[in-house]
C-alpha cells in the first residue's frame, strides 16, 4: 500500500482525489493540508511513502517545502502536481528533490500511474509540461504519461502560428523577445507532443490549424 500526503490549497481537488482512492486498497491517503508549512508538519507526523504537491501555495511554496522534506527524510518521494508547465518551475521542482511532476489537468488515471511510478523510485513527467532543458533529467529510465490529448502551452500556441504564418525561428525570436535556440526547442518539442516526423510536416500542421488556435 502506498501512503500519501496531499498539500493542496484547492479543496474540491483534493476531496476528489481523496474520493477516486477511497476503495483503492493500493492506496491510502494519510493526511491531507493546504501550505507547506503544514505539510511539513504532516510528513514529520506520518512519514508517508509519497507526497503530492502543488507549487503556489500559501505560507510557504511546493518547492520550499520540497526542500525540506527531502532534506529531513530522503527516503520520501514528491510528485508535482501544478498547473505550471513553465520549464524554470518545472526545474526547481525537480533540483528540490521531486522525481515526478505531473499537470493538475491531466486526469486521475494519469494521477495514479505518477504515484505508482514514483514511488517504487522511478521518475515520472507528465507528457504535456515543457521539456525544454530536461536533458539531465530524462532518460531511457524516465517514464513519460501517455494520453491521446495533445496539450500545448500558450508558448507553442504562439509560435506554432507564427510558424502558420512563414515567420522563421530567428523571426520568431525576435518578436517574442526569446532566444533563437529557445525557439527552435519549442519546435522540437511540439514535434514530439504532434508525433510527427520532421520540421516540415510541423509546418504543414501549423498551416492546416492556422485558424484553431
């Protein structure tokens, strides 16, 4: 049985979350809190198997608490779970010690896989969050969620239509103020979100969606 704390400041979340796993004998959620500072307190308590946490959350964030919890008891696993795919919260969740993250939008079935993931010491990533630096993080032993939903970030929305209109990686860079390497990450990361094959055939997607997004 995997024990597991919530911290969760959206209380309609986390009482679905505690709905969906009450007859689940795979697990058992130990306590639930709405700050970190009371997560804390929760872990040092119940010392559960597994942690999920939000991010942005009152008194003191996911990552401060993430911190904490690993520095106190290494041996408890952390599961983001947030609505932000920004790669540099993404990156501060995982340097904190968390070995999962997954998207508040992702669906309870994707919730489960996570929790079973992590905690049997495997990391897991949500397929719809940005991977645009993750190169340290993902390996052949990472295991990435599936879901026949693509979900881009209003990022790649954005420059997914001004590839639609013919605007090239520099361009683009230059009218979103980013860097052209940061560009050209977002296009290889739509093109692995789209299952296509190459930079061209993203163009022809942007083309054919140029007017859906």
């Amino acid at each position: 049985m995997i024990t597991i704390a919530i911290a969760e400041d959206h209380q309609m979340l986390t009482d679905g979350i505690q709905s969906f796993f009450e007859y689940d004998d795979d697990f058992n959620i130990i306590g639930t809190v709405n700050n970190g500072l009371d997560l804390i307190k929760l872990v040092s308590l119940k010392q559960p198997k597994l942690v999920i946490t939000d991010i942005r959350m009152p008194k003191m964030d996911g990552i401060q608490a993430t911190q904490q919890i690993k520095k106190q008891f290494p041996h408890i696993k952390v599961l983001a779970m947030t609505m932000f795919d920004q790669p540099d919260a993404i990156k501060q969740m995982l340097d904190a010690g968390a070995t999962g993250y997954i998207l508040k939008n992702s669906g309870i079935k994707m919730l489960s896989k996570a929790i079973v993931t992590v905690a049997k010491g495997e990391t897991f990533f949500d397929p719809n969050v940005a991977f645009n630096f993750m190169n340290d993080y993902i390996d052949d032993n990472v295991s990435i969620g599936k879901t026949d939903k693509v979900v881009l970030s209003n990022r790649e929305k954005e420059i997914l239509h001004l590839i639609a209109n013919g605007k090239t990686s520099k361009e683009i860079a230059n009218e979103l103020f980013i860097a052209k390497t940061t560009v050209d990450t977002h296009r290889k990361n739509m093109i692995r979100k789209l299952q296509l094959n190459s930079g061209n055939e993203l163009v022809k997607y942007a083309i054919d969606k140029k007017y859906q997004f």
